[in-house]
C-alpha cells in the first residue's frame, strides 16, 4: 500500500490516498496534542490519528450521532532488541487498524463506532523493575482513558501483570500471542481470553486420539519444570474424563545438564506403560525420544506421544548423539558439545550421550518408522475462502509504517 501521508489540518480538501497502517508511537512524541488525518484506500475509511502526551487516538472522521466505544490496545511498540517481538507488535497493530476500520466503515455496531487508544507497554528501552513500571503505567492510563476493553499485551510475563488489573476492573482483555498456561487460571484472569491456544490444548487431541485407538492406560514422562507439571496435572484429570488409566508417572527433566533421562525413562518402562504421553516442549521431548530410542524402546509394541516436536530437529538430534557415541567408541577425546544455553555448554541429550554404557547408534528409519505421534497447532488453513482474503488483505499492509 501507499504510504501514509499525514495531514497538520483538520482540513481534507488535499486528502491523497494513504494507508490505515501508521506507526502509532513515535520517537519524538511530547507531551503535546497533535491531529493528523489518514485515507484507508482498501476500506475507503478516513480517520484521525491524535497523539497526546504518548498515547495515540485513532478515530473515524465522520461521529455524527454516534456513541464512542474506546478500545485499548497495549503493545510494546519501542521494544526493538527482539526481531520476533517487534514483528508480532507491527503485524498484530495493522491487523487490528483493519479490523476496526472494517467495524467502522461497515457499521456493524448499530448507532456506534470504535477508537483505538494504543499505548506503548514499552515507551523507553529500560530493564528489570524500571521496565516493569512502565508497562503497569501504560495500563493504568489505558484504565484512565475509558476503555471498555484492551487488546495485548505481547509477552506473557508482561500480559500477565496487565491483565491482573483489568479482571480485578472487570475489563476485558485480549491477547494474540499469550500462550502461558498460568492466564489459564480464571480465578485469577477471569476477563482475560487470547486468540492464541495454550499447549493444554495438545491433551484435548492426544485424548481424542487415544480413544479413537481403544487404548484405556498410559504412562505420563513429563519434564520437571512449570510446563511439564501443569501439563501433566491436567493429563490426569482429562485421563479420568476418558476412563484411561495412568499406570505410570515419571519426571524426567528438571532443566539441568545432568539430568537422569535414562533413568527415568527406565523407570517408567518399568511400569508396564505401553503408550507414553511425554508433556514436555522445547528440547525436553527432543532429549526423551532418543534417549528412549537409544533404549530400543521405541518400536511395535510401544506408542510415544509428543507435542510440537519438529521431525527434521529430531533427526539432528539423533546424529549429533551417534555423533557422540562414535568419538567415544574411537576413544576420541574431542566430544563435541550440542548448542547450550546452560553455563555448562552441555545439553541434558549430550550428558546422556557422553555417560551410557551402551555405544551402539541409533539407526534414525527403523527405530522412528513408526510408533512416535505429534501433535501440533494449526496455525495456517490456506483453502478456507476467509483465511485466504484475510490473509491477503493482511498481507498488503505496510509493517514498516
């Protein structure tokens, strides 16, 4: 699309085409109140776009008659140390501009119409409890505005304190990319909801599909951090649900390079388990799948269940281990190490490779040929007549502005 081009006048005599995209926040905003007016070509929209003292209002021109609905939008628009962050910021903004400019022009809140009041959860580049104030402050002044409900934030950690203060105030509040298990708890955030599934979900579809296969036990391998434990508790309350038995329940991962995989998964063979859900992310299932392979675990008479495990992540995991297994078994003393964020420079897989007795290497076709099943979200559905004009109407938005 065109660039936008900004107007000091109230006046639309000279209005020229532009985009409904327009970067909201800016470097230079001070406490001062400026007006500029925008075309939406795509919509045949116009609208003003005023900032005071950090905060921006965008509203359509024409209100006659109208009631204002004031709708909050709390996104870090200067955070710029994170490249995925920044996008997701930039991408969820023109995708809710669009949204609104579609509610506005298409009247379809009889006898009202919406203003978006965008506030940055991260006006200044500051960190630690600094930075946490500035996202509370961009909430209350969000709160102090009006607005009957707020969309954002983008992280987690920050969502999760913003959205304290709306339930407490019975607002409600959005998120599109929030996927913490803990806003799950309406206890809590009881006027929060996202658009953007938790991956509790992942037990709704590995139930259904143990269900559809006749199988009444399993056994749960689940890492030893806040997902894993979560996860594994609402495992066991769904197993209820679908009359399946849990008739094994191992931790398996605590995040620390010396982890006991092994023993772990020996442990929960021992049990007598056949079909293993193993709720962990991350690397966590990664690290489990081939330590179970190595094991000869993984064949006909097992069933392993992940989620979100890329095949092409676990095959690079496999060789990096027989990697390993073969510098050891040449009695070479160049052991290479797996990328690590730990301090140790050794992942938890390569601390089980560098410690079994076992030397032979784990043969990637035959030992993966069957009996491993993932569960990923859907995040595209290309085909589906709305995704696609949504997505191209999306897509022809300028991100850059």
């Amino acid at each position: 699309m065109n660039s936008a081009i900004q107007l000091t006048s109230n006046s639309i005599k000279n209005l020229a085409p532009s985009s409904s995209v327009t970067r909201a926040i800016d470097d230079n905003d001070v406490d001062t109140t400026r007006q500029q007016i925008f075309h939406d070509v795509a919509n045949n929209f116009t609208f003003t776009l005023t900032r005071k003292n950090g905060t921006a209002f965008i509203s359509p021109l024409e209100t006659t008659g109208l009631t204002e609905l004031k709708v909050g939008v709390l996104l870090p628009f200067h955070q710029k140390d994170n490249e995925w962050t920044k996008t997701i910021t930039l991408s969820g903004a023109s995708a809710i501009r669009m949204a609104v400019a579609e509610i506005n022009t298409g009247g379809l809140i009889p006898g009202a119409y919406i203003t978006l009041i965008e506030q940055d959860s991260y006006p200044k580049e500051v960190d630690g409890q600094a930075a946490i104030t500035q996202a509370i402050y961009s909430t209350v002044s969000l709160v102090h505005e009006g607005v009957i409900a707020v969309i954002g934030d983008i992280s987690s950690s920050w969502t999760s304190l913003s959205a304290l203060m709306t339930s407490t105030l019975d607002i409600p509040q959005c998120s599109f990319s929030a996927s913490a298990t803990a806003l799950s708890d309406k206890t809590q955030y009881h006027s929060f909801f996202r658009t953007i599934p938790t991956d509790l979900i992942y037990a709704d579809a590995a139930f259904s599909f143990i269900s559809s296969q006749g199988w009444t036990t399993i056994g749960v391998l689940y890492s030893g951090d806040d997902f894993g434990k979560q996860l594994s508790k609402d495992i066991i309350m769904k197993a209820r649900d679908h009359n399946i038995a849990i008739i094994g329940y191992q931790s398996f991962f605590d995040g620390e390079p010396t982890s006991n995989i092994q023993n772990s998964v020996d442990s929960l063979m021992e049990t007598g388990a056949r079909v293993i859900f193993v709720a962990a992310t991350d690397d966590a299932p990664l690290a489990a799948l081939v330590t179970a392979a190595h094991s000869g675990y993984i064949n006909n008479d097992n069933v392993w269940l992940t989620i979100g495990v890329d095949t092409n992540e676990l095959h690079q995991s496999v060789l990096s281990f027989n990697n390993i297994l073969s510098l050891r078994a040449n009695n070479s003393s160049e052991i290479t190490h797996s990328n690590s964020s730990n301090s140790s420079g050794v992942d938890a897989l390569t601390y089980v490779a560098q410690t079994t007795q076992k030397l032979t290497p784990i043969q990637y076709n035959s030992s993966f040929s069957g009996g491993v099943f993932g569960f990923d979200a859907i995040v595209s559905l290309p085909g589906y007549p709305p995704f696609d004009n949504f997505l191209q109407k999306w897509a022809s938005l300028d991100p850059s502005l």
